[in-house]
C-alpha cells in the first residue's frame, strides 16, 4: 500500500486529487489530507438545500460536491481527512467497517474510546467524531472519510443550518447528528500536525507499504481535473437532483412568493405569486426567467435587461435576486 500525506488544502485539488488516484493509481493506496474552510456535498444531493448561503457568502466558503453519496460534512483546518483506494476487488459492494476499521483501531490506540456506531460512523461518547462514505467503480473502492480533531464547531452547525421549508426535492437529506472533537479527549496534547503523523504512523503499521507523494506530473493533471470539473458550478451546482423552490419574501411593493421549478441547475418554470402590482403582466417576469441557470451572476445579467419595477412595482432587480434564492 502506498501511504501519503497530501498538504494541499484547496478543497477542489483534494477532491480532484481522490479522483485521479482512483482512475491513475495502480496499486492500494492511503491519503490524509485537509482542508480550508469548505462545505462538501455528497454526490446525489441538491446543493442549494444543504448549505447556508448567508455563511457561505459570510466567510468565502468553499462548497464542492465529492465523489461519494452520503451527507454534507464542514471542513476546516481543525478536520483531518483520509481517504483508503482498493484497486482490485473481486466482488465490490459497499462495506463501511472494512476501511473505518484500521481508523477505529489508530484512534484507540491512542486511548480515544472510539466505536464504530450504524452504518458509517465513529462515535466518542455517543457523538459523532467521523463519518464515511464510498464510491465504487468497477473493481476500484474509494473510501473516505473525515476526523474531527479541533474543527470549529459553532461554524460547523452555521455553515449546514439551512430553511428546510424552502426546498422540495427527491434527494439525499443529511442526517445532523451531535458532534464533537478529538482533541480534547487526548491523554497528552497534540497538534493537528502530529495528530496525522500519529495515525499515518500506525496505519504503515498495520499494512506493508511504501510513502508516496504526488509528483509534479501528477499534480498537474490533478489541477486540471479540479479547473475542469471540481472547482465549476456544473458539476458543484448543476449536477443537483432536479428540485423546487418556494420562498415568500416582503418587498417594497409587496409580498412576493416565488416557485422555482430547477433541473440540472437550469430553471424550468418560474411561478410568481403576491399582493404586488405592476404595469406589465406577472407572467412575462416569469416566462423571462425560464431557461436561465438558477446562479446568482447568471440572474443577475438576466435582471440587468428586465425592467422589473414594471411586472413588481417598488421591486427593483437586486429585491428579486434575493428572493430567488
């Protein structure tokens, strides 16, 4: 097994750094990584209902969907992230404790109580400390997963709070469970640092195998793959489920209640409802927005050539904006 600890903290080079070991890596390998402030998106859920944008836009958060199902995890560099790839595997199928199992037994060795708690979480003291997740393709595994060792909790719980009303879709919902950090629970202090040399340290342990790291080849292939698709509102935003949005905000004019109807990021139908007045008919406001992609600076160049104060008197382009999101 090859063993690595990857220091780049760009969440869409680490995302896209999984990614290509999986389809490039030509034998078993582990990677600990981190990153800086992110919130990352299971694969099949609908981005928009899983994060909070007034904490995204608050503090410049990264947010990029992985490769993996399961929930929306915040990360920052208080998280210490590791990812397990299996190259030839006769039967692949998802097991969780096969892979959470050599990090259960590191963290116990290190006198942290651990356990492994349902499907695919590490527990200390009944509240979650890790959850993992895996992608299968073709006989590859990629199995990943995150450690809490000093993560700021409060923006934790800001950066996933989010109006559960306003969306309707058919995708995946994460589960929010208690959490709480590693570090604390440590018989001697440790730093994050020496916390991911600790358990890389036990794992080459545990498994024969060699350090590795990423070289400038593979590093350039790596960014590529994250400009290409990681860090792009395709595949972060518009690979979401197709999902509705109902929102009612106040206006000057008014009260105004939108209906979104979104697919592969793209508006479809556009509903919109109110005591508002107007000049011009309602639907040609919502006819005018139907095809455009459901993103801030896509709406607003749509905006910029709709005279909106005539279909919402009082109501300019900047007061719609707000209310389609």
């Amino acid at each position: 097994m090859l063993f690595m600890i990857n220091e780049a903290t760009e969440p869409a080079f680490n995302l896209a750094a999984e990614e290509y070991l999986l389809r490039h890596c030509g034998e078993d390998c582990c990677m600990l990584w981190q990153n800086h402030n992110a919130i990352i998106v299971g694969r099949n859920q609908n981005t928009r209902a899983q994060i909070n944008p007034d904490f995204v836009a608050r503090h410049g958060t990264t947010v990029v969907r992985r490769l993996s199902g399961g929930g929306t995890v915040y990360h920052d560099l208080g998280n210490v992230n590791f990812t397990f790839i299996k190259v030839r595997v006769a039967r692949p199928a998802i097991d969780f404790q096969r892979f959470a199992q050599p990090i259960l037994e590191q963290l116990q060795a290190l006198g942290l109580a651990v356990e492994l708690d349902g499907r695919n979480d590490l527990v200390l003291n009944g509240r979650k400390v890790s959850g993992n997740a895996q992608h299968i393709e073709g006989h590859k595994v990629l199995h990943h997963g995150t450690l809490l060792f000093d993560v700021d909790l409060d923006k934790l719980g800001e950066s996933l709070r989010v109006d559960a009303a306003k969306y309707r879709d058919k995708a995946v919902a994460s589960i929010r469970s208690r959490v709480t950090n590693l570090r604390p629970h440590l018989k001697e202090p440790r730093s994050v640092t020496d916390f991911m040399t600790d358990l890389l340290t036990g794992l080459r342990r545990r498994f024969s195998g060699r350090e590795a790291v990423l070289t400038a080849t593979d590093r350039g292939a790596i960014q590529a793959l994250a400009e290409e698709k990681y860090a792009g509102w395709d595949w972060n935003f518009g690979h979401s489920p197709p999902y509705t949005l109902r929102k009612s905000t106040r206006i000057s004019g008014g009260t105004v209640e939108v209906l979104l109807d979104v697919d592969r990021g793209i508006i479809r139908q556009a509903r919109l409802f109110g005591d508002f007045f107007g000049v011009l008919e309602i639907a040609g406001l919502e006819q005018a927005l139907i095809g455009c992609e459901h993103r801030a600076d896509a709406l607003t160049r749509r905006l910029a050539k709709i005279p909106v104060d005539d279909y919402l008197n009082g109501c300019n382009g900047k007061d719609l904006l707000d209310a389609l999101f």
